[in-house]
C-alpha cells in the first residue's frame, strides 16, 4: 500500500513537472514568436515603426545681392536690396541658434544641408551645429544652379562647397542637396566620384532606396515638398497651424502604412523661416506629438543612408 502511495506521489510530481515545463516552454516560445512578430511588422533593421528625418538648410550669409525674400520684387537694378539682407540675416542670428536649441530640448539630432559660402560667413554657427551632433552635408559653393555646369565646373563647384565644410567643421559630408534639387545630367556621377554616399534631390518615393551610380550602390533619401517651410510658410503663405495641421496629418497616415511598409516621413526647415518663435513653438508641439507614438525614431540622413546600404530589403532601382 504504502509502495502505491508513494507510486501515485512520484507520479503526480512528475505530471506537475511536465505541465509546468510544457506552460514554460509554451510561454518561452510565445514570447520568442511575439518578438519575430514585431520584428516582421517592422522594416528598418533597428526595428524603428516610423523614422523621421528633419532637415535645418544652413543657406543665410551665402545668398546672392538681391536674392529672392518676401519683399516686393520692384527694387530698380543698381540698387541693393537692404531690407532683404536683415531677412537672410535673421537665419544665421536668430534662426539657427533657437532651432538648436528646440532640438536639444527634444532630445533629437538632424542634417543642416550647408551652402559652403554661407559656413565661410558664419563659421562659428558651422561649428557649432556639428559640435552639437548634427549632420552637416553639402549644398553647393553658392546658390548658383548647376545643372547648367560643364562636368568640370559642377565638380569643382561641389568640391569648394565641401572643402568649406570640412576647414571649418570637421566634418566630412556624404549627402548632397542642390539648389531646389535641380541636380544635372553628371551630379550623381560626380557625387559618387567624391565619396558621397547619399543624395536627397528627388521626390519619388516615402523611403529610401538604392541606385546604381558607376556600378555601385548609391542611396536616395527622398527629400520633401510636402512639409517644407519654404514652400507652404513663404511660398503659399500657410499660417503655422495650417503648416502644423499639414505635417500632422501626413505624419498620421504614414506612421498606419508603417505597420506594414518601411515608411520615411521628411520635414524641412530654413534658417530664417523654420527659426522664427512661431515655427520652433510649432516644430517643439509636432515633435511632442511624434515622440508619444510608440516606435517613432528621429536620424540624421548619413544614418539613414548606412542603414539602407547595409539592408538587403532594401528597395533597389
């Protein structure tokens, strides 16, 4: 009797040891079949639901006489523009320092697109956006338009504008922007010869993805008309709430496509529109807004640019 007893205690541990290791193994693997779950949902390496990347134009100090501004057009030829010159001057006094320190605030990091004569003006501001840990990356010597250049004159053209970059910086660009991305027939061919990695000048898609430039890789971070300030702000005169309303909305739809697609949402902003009070108080709001949707990450586009070369899904034209 007491073998029995002891027979049917053995056996009902036993039991329990196998129905607590089955529940473990059950638990394990569904906590390892939930984490290939999400990783599945997520196209971006790092797992990222949603990336962002924000662009600050460092253009202001750089301009030609009698540059484009909100001012009139009327002003008789022989004559300076000396109204014009305090708008642009706003970008580099004002502008960039209150915009970064708004992203300081936010805790995120962003490319400033460098127009090379515009850094020999105001190297300290140069300096100070990369020793703050922003990207810097190339937009020209000037705000000449380049598609028009000989082979020999874009590539020198690009060149000064990164050596301007690198004297005073440090830093050594690898994306390019030309001016209102109008890029020639031989830019990306140049680009690639220079050791860029990435350029921005097309609006093709909400990702980013590779080309082939002189038989390699070469990676496009789509840039934006959508959520730019000089367009909507300057352009088409929309009030900060408008501008706000129109970033959030695409900010909305692109982060539901994001469960299923590798989604890129691109805002840009200019020294002397995106830096004015109204529109840091409405990026500071924005950002806030982005930040409290799970998954949401903020980079630089040199990150965004090794993350799509080192990914095989990557899209490839």
């Amino acid at each position: 009797m007491n073998q029995r007893r002891n027979f049917i205690k053995q056996g009902s541990l036993l039991g329990l040891t196998g129905v607590l290791q089955s529940n473990t193994e059950f638990t394990f693997n569904q906590k390892i079949n939930s984490q290939i779950d999400v990783k599945k949902k997520s196209k971006w390496a790092d797992g990222s639901r949603l990336v962002v990347s924000i662009s600050m134009q460092f253009e202001a100090g750089g301009q030609p006489e009698n540059a484009e501004s909100p001012f009139p057009q009327n002003l008789q030829k022989g004559y300076r523009d000396l109204p014009a010159n305090t708008w642009y001057q706003y970008g580099y006094k004002e502008g960039i320092p209150r915009m970064l320190d708004n992203w300081d605030k936010l805790g995120i990091k962003v490319s400033s697109h460098m127009v090379g004569s515009a850094v020999v003006n105001n190297p300290n501001l140069a300096k100070e956006i990369v020793e703050r840990g922003h990207e810097a990356a190339a937009h020209g010597m000037n705000w000449a338009s380049q598609y028009n250049m000989t082979y020999e004159e874009e590539k020198k053209f690009i060149e000064d504008g990164v050596d301007a970059i690198k004297k005073v910086t440090g830093f050594n660009p690898v994306g390019y922007n030309a001016n209102w991305l109008r890029r020639g027939e031989n830019t990306l061919n140049i680009l690639q010869e220079l050791g860029f990695k990435y350029h921005i000048d097309d609006l093709s898609r909400d990702e980013p993805f590779v080309i082939q430039v002189n038989h390699k890789d070469f990676v496009v971070v789509p840039y934006t008309l959508r959520n730019n300030d000089i367009l909507l702000i300057e352009g088409k005169n929309f009030s900060v709430d408008q501008f706000m309303n129109q970033v959030k909305f695409e900010f909305d739809q692109l982060y539901e496509e994001a469960e299923f697609k590798r989604r890129q949402m691109s805002i840009s902003f200019h020294d002397r529109i995106g830096g004015t009070p109204q529109m840091v108080n409405a990026t500071n709001q924005l950002i806030h807004y982005m930040q409290k949707h799970k998954g949401v990450s903020f980079k630089r586009k040199d990150e965004i640019a090794e993350m799509a070369l080192s990914d095989k899904t990557i899209i490839r034209e």
